[in-house]
C-alpha cells in the first residue's frame, strides 16, 4: 500500500518547478492527479512524465488567480476521479521588482491575484468538495518571504504573508470538520521562476544566504508537500513550515 493509495488529488502550477515535482511525488505515492496550469504545454509534460512511469494524472487547463478557475478546476476533479482529497495551492509569481514607492499598481495586483487571492479562491472551492468527502488536506505554497522581507518585492512578501494567514484561519475552522491545512516556506530553489527573475550575480548572492551552501531542489520541497498531505502529518494544521537551508535562522 502506497501513502496516497485510493487518493485523488490537484496540484496548480504544476507545469513547471517546484509545482512539478509535487505532482509528481503524489503520483508516485499512489495519488491519481489533476495537473493545472495556465501553460498548456508544460502541464501535459508533466502528465506524460507521469503516465511514462505508470501513475495516473489528466491535465485541466485552468487560470488559478481566477474564482472560475479554481471551481472550474475542482468540478473536473470531482466529475474525472469522483472526490477531491488533496490539494496543493502552487501557482504562483515573483512579479515585478521595484523598491515600494515605485512599484506600479498593475504589478502589485498581478502578484496579489495569483500569490494570494488565487489560494483563496483555490482554498474556497476546494473546502466545499472536501466536506462532501468527509475531510481532505490542503497544502498552500508560501515562502520564506511569508516570514521576512523580499528586497524590492513587497507585493511578493505581502502575498505570502497573507497565504500563511489564510492557512491559519482555515485550519482553525476546519480542523472540526476532518480538513488540514498547511503552508510550506521555502527557501531559494532552483526553478524556472528564479532564473526568469534574477540576474547570475542575485542567484550567487542569494545561494551565500543559505547556510547550506546551495540552493534548494524542487524534489526536496515535494517531500515536505507529500508528508503534509499524508498522514504521517495527521496532528499538523494552521502550521507554516520552512524548508529553507537555514535562511531564516541567520
Ligand atoms: P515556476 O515559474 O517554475 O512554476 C510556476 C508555474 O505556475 C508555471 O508553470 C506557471 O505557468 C504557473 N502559473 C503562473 N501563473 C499561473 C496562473 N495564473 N494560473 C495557473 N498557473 C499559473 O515557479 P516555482 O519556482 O516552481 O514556484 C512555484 C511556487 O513556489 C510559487 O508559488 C512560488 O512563489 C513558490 N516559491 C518558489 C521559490 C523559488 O525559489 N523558486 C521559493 C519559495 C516559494
């Protein structure tokens, strides 16, 4: 018996990074899995690296900053695999950099649509199906920055921080009712995220300020995701976990 044997679960943002690698752990796990993304091509990557290895996912195109999106996203879920069990709110940006007085107003609702209001709206639709299921597990994608500050990115810090504020809430109001909720910090990782955003001398930078001395692979993130939606963490909710080489100890 697998760990997510019999489970159904949505990942968002699961075309690429850190996204990625958590489809594909809950595959591996036993998981059948919808892989979301607003990128075509790089969600059914995802789906055909699964299926190569024998696990079960579909894709569902679907925008995770909209409302629509995310109901459109757990409906399929529901009506492919007939439940919802698990899902990990990903899908998210580092959007424009600008110290705060100049960050353009655009910019700062771009990154508030995806990083923050599309975990709720994911959380909101995704909640309802799970308490006709009878429980489920939601894990949301923060970031160390859902603990200390971003330079020049204050839409990035305040999206996270707020993710981890959502997930508090929900677990408290939903831990009565068989659902956890966790949000995961990580650290800086290698994906494409990081390379579209920083410059070669950031990225050296920024791998000093881990005390590890590198910086994170998305696989190592996955495990976390994977043991927050199993139940070896079933006493674990409204809980923020870094994953960070040591960054936020320093
Ligand atoms: P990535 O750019 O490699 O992947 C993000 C995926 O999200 C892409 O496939 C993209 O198409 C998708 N996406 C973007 N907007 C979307 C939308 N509106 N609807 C649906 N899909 C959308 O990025 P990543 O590094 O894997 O980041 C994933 C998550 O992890 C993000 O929430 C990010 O903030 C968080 N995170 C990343 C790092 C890092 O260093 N890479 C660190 C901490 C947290």
């Amino acid at each position: 018996m697998k760990k997510l044997d019999n489970k159904v679960a949505i990942v968002t943002g699961a075309g690429s990074g850190i996204g990625k690698a958590v489809a594909i752990a809950y595959a591996t796990a036993g998981a059948k899995v919808v892989v979301s993304d607003i990128d075509e091509t790089g969600g059914k990557e995802t789906v055909a690296s699964i299926t190569k290895a024998g696990g079960d996912a579909t894709f569902f195109k679907a925008d995770a900053s909209t409302s629509e999106g995310n109901a459109a996203l757990v409906a399929f879920a529901v009506a492919t695999y007939g439940k919802l069990d698990i899902a990990c709110n990903n899908a998210g940006i580092g959007g424009e950099m600008n110290l705060a007085s100049d960050y353009s107003l655009e910019g700062w609702k771009k990154v508030m649509d995806i990083n923050l209001n599309g975990v709720f709206y994911g959380c909101k639709h995704q909640l309802t199906a799970m308490e006709n299921n009878g429980g489920g597990v939601i894990v949301n994608m923060a970031s160390i920055h859902g603990m200390v500050a971003a330079p020049q990115s204050a839409a990035y810090t305040t999206s996270k921080h707020g993710v981890v504020g959502l997930t508090k809430n929900i677990g408290v109001e939903y831990g009565p009712k068989n659902i956890r909720c966790n949000a995961v910090g990580p650290g800086y990782i290698n994906t494409p995220l990081l390379e579209h955003n920083l410059s070669p001398e950031m990225l050296a930078m920024l791998k000093d300020k881990h005390p590890i001395g590198r910086l994170g692979e998305a696989d190592e993130v996955a495990k976390l995701v994977l043991f927050l939606s199993s139940d070896d963490s079933s006493f674990m909710t409204g809980g923020y976990y870094l994953i960070d080489g040591g960054y936020t100890a320093v």
